[in-house]
C-alpha cells in the first residue's frame, strides 16, 4: 500500500475540490468517498474491493434511507404542491391570445380539437399535417372560432427536411413561436412474431418519436426567445405492457423519457407539458392501425379486442384540459385522470398487471385477435354502446 506521496491521489482530489453545481447529495458523498479511500489505496484489487464496499453499504443503507426520507418529505411536499398548483392556477395562468401556437398532426382527433380549444382563447395557429383537405377544413373551422390568423402547413413530420419547413414557414409568417404540440402520431396492432417485416413497424417510430424529436430541434431556439411551451402526447402506453402494440408503447415510453430530459437540459426557460392521455376517441380508438404488412387498415373488430371494456373518454374533454394544463405550466396531465392510477399498479405490482394482460387482451396461439376475452366481455350485451362514443363507433374515416 503506497500514500498520498502518490501523483494518482492529487488526481483524484482535485475534482472533489470543483464539484459542479449539478452535482446531487449522494454523487457528492460517493465522489468525496471514492477520492478518500484512493487517497488510501492506490492497488487496483484494493480499490476494486473497497469499491465493492461502497455499493454493498449503499445497497444495505438506501433503501431504509429512502423509506424514511419519504415518509418525511412526501406530506409537506404534496402539501406544497397542493397550494402550489391551486395559486398558480389562479393567479399564473397565460394569456395565449395573439399568440402562436404550432400543432402537428391536427387534421382530426386530438390535435383538431386542439386547435379549437387554442383558437377559442385567440391564438393564432399553424396547423401541420399530411391531408391538405382536412386540415383545410380544421383551420376554417378554427377560424370561426376566434384564432385570428391561421395557417396550414402540409408535412410529413417523419422527414426532417419537413420539420425544418414546418418550423421555418411558421416563423416567417407570424415572427415569433411561442406554444409547439407536438401530437402527431399512429399506432401498429401486431404481435412481435406476427410481424414477418419488422422494418414496416418503423414508421410508428419515425413518426411518434422522431417526428417531434426533429420539430422540436428546429423549435426550440424560437421557443427560446418567447419563453415559450412545448406540448408533447406521450401515452399511459409508456407504462402499459398492451400486446400487440409493442412498438408504439415502445415510442410513447422514448417520448416520456426524451422530455424529462429535455426539462433538465432546458431548465425553466422553456416549459414542457407531458401529456399521457389514457383511451381517448380519436382515429385510434376508431380502429385506424399500421397493419403488420406495413399498410394502414381500418379494423373495428381489432380495435374492439385492443381496448375492451374500457371508457373511451371524449376527445373535446381532453383537449380543454391539455390546453387548461400548459396555461398553467403544469409538469403533466393523464386523462382521463384515472388512469393516472394504472402507473401505480404498474410500479406496485407489475406481474399482476402483465397476468391480466396476457389473460384478457389475449387470444390462444394460431387465432385472431378478434377471439380475445376483452372482446367477448365487449360485445357482452351491448356494453360498447354505453363505454365507447358514438363516433368512433362509426365506420366513417377522414380519408384523403
């Protein structure tokens, strides 16, 4: 064993001495701890051991740590939380009129009625989507409503050169952007060993991640500038193992995670709104889906056996709260808010979460989808007149 004379320790000392302002409480424990015992030990087995005593202290320590911290900080915090919320809904809400709102994916669903809630309260709009009819038809309407000035913007958020148009053509025509919802998005109904072409999944990716991942990149020095918001519809699908939407849960769980980062490199200059939304009526729920061959279909009986017995909520309820919630600068919002208790089971008791998953949603090996328990329970005497909202128990699509 060697001592301090040693030129390592002075390297390991130094940036104790500089630690960074984004350093945490137990970082700076365990830099402190690591600097002290190669101050001591400079043989790499002695440090491999000691550091095998550290992780075995942590290991034992943490969790009662933790437990008790909780126990001590949760009451106040949420209490503070609490008045928190209510005074800054009350007295911090943002005036958006006149100001500039970009949605992507606003020919129908959410992002349609997103539009209008925005427009209600006069703001003025850049509308994105890939069907020029219908985003036509959605700006009107939006105008009739109170924005007053409207734009349409035919893109394909799943090319970047799209994004950066979108972005551009925005900013050029109002001068500023101060609000980007990013909402576009579809979803595939395929188990993982059904899809013979794993590469015709990779359009729910391009377009529900890296769609707003590129729109937001070009965004984002504009937002800067306003000191504005950026809106983002994750899903409760970040954290619910639904079969045969394996890779869009898998973008709606990168959407989550890329806008916490997000919110730690941006600090408060920019705030981010995470929207999960549970089943919401909308061109999914109304069995719009990328087919495992990659083509898009429209299958009711499918979607029937996706969602199952389960409240489909209204697409207007929604919206208002999306817009409600960003005014306030809220961190998140699930709606319907009750679903927001799925993430609890999901952390409290995972396994019983996916049995009822495999058990309900289903089918035997070598039968369709349509053969699931949740849609047999469905079709039970007529509860998907009472679960589901008329539209999306129409077969009629907007198509281009």
């Amino acid at each position: 064993m060697q001592w301090c004379h040693h030129p390592i320790h002075f390297c390991y000392l130094i940036p104790t001495l500089s630690l960074s302002h984004t350093s945490t409480l137990p970082s700076i424990f365990i830099h402190f701890a690591f600097s002290a015992l190669v101050w001591v030990a400079v043989d790499k087995k002695e440090i491999m051991v000691l550091m095998g005593l550290i992780h075995t202290f942590l290991n034992l320590t943490a969790p009662p740590f933790t437990f008790v911290f909780l126990c001590l900080f949760l009451p106040p915090y949420w209490a503070f939380m609490f008045f928190h919320s209510t005074l800054n809904s009350i007295f911090n809400t943002e005036n958006i009129a006149g100001k500039v709102v970009l949605i992507t994916g606003a020919s129908s669903g959410i992002g349609e009625h997103l539009a209008y809630e925005y427009a209600k309260r006069g703001a003025r709009l850049a509308l994105c989507a890939r069907r020029e009819n219908q985003l036509r038809e959605v700006a009107d309407t939006a105008r009739d409503y109170g924005s007053p000035d409207v734009i349409t913007i035919r893109a394909d958020v799943s090319t970047v050169e799209d994004c950066r148009r979108l972005v551009d053509e925005t900013v050029n025509h109002f001068g500023r952007l101060d609000h980007l919802v990013n909402n576009a998005g579809i979803s595939g109904v395929s188990t993982f060993e059904e899809t013979t072409d794993v590469t015709n999944l990779r359009p729910i990716m391009d377009i529900n991640f890296w769609g707003s991942v590129y729109t937001t990149h070009y965004a984002v020095p504009h937002l800067k500038d306003t000191k504005g918001k950026i809106v983002v519809l994750s899903s409760a699908s970040a954290w619910l193992p639904a079969p045969r939407h394996t890779v869009y849960n898998a973008s709606k769980a990168a959407l989550l995670s890329m806008y916490e980062t997000l919110r730690v490199e941006f600090g408060p200059q920019t705030h981010i709104t995470i929207v999960t939304p549970g089943y919401i009526e909308s061109e999914i729920t109304q069995g719009k889906y990328l087919q495992r061959a990659g083509k898009i279909v429209f299958d009711q009986d499918t979607r029937d056996a996706q969602v199952g017995p389960v409240p489909v909520g209204t697409v207007t309820s929604c919206a208002k709260s999306i817009v409600n919630s960003t005014l306030r600068g809220d961190r998140y919002l699930t709606e319907p808010s009750w679903f927001s208790m799925t993430h609890i089971w999901k952390v409290l008791c995972p396994e019983l979460l996916e049995w009822s998953y495999r058990m309900f949603y289903m089918s035997r090996t070598g039968t369709p989808a349509t053969e699931a328990p949740s849609k047999k329970i469905l079709d039970f005497n007529g509860v998907k007149k009472v679960l589901y909202p008329e539209s999306i128990q129409s077969h009629e699509v907007k198509v281009e």
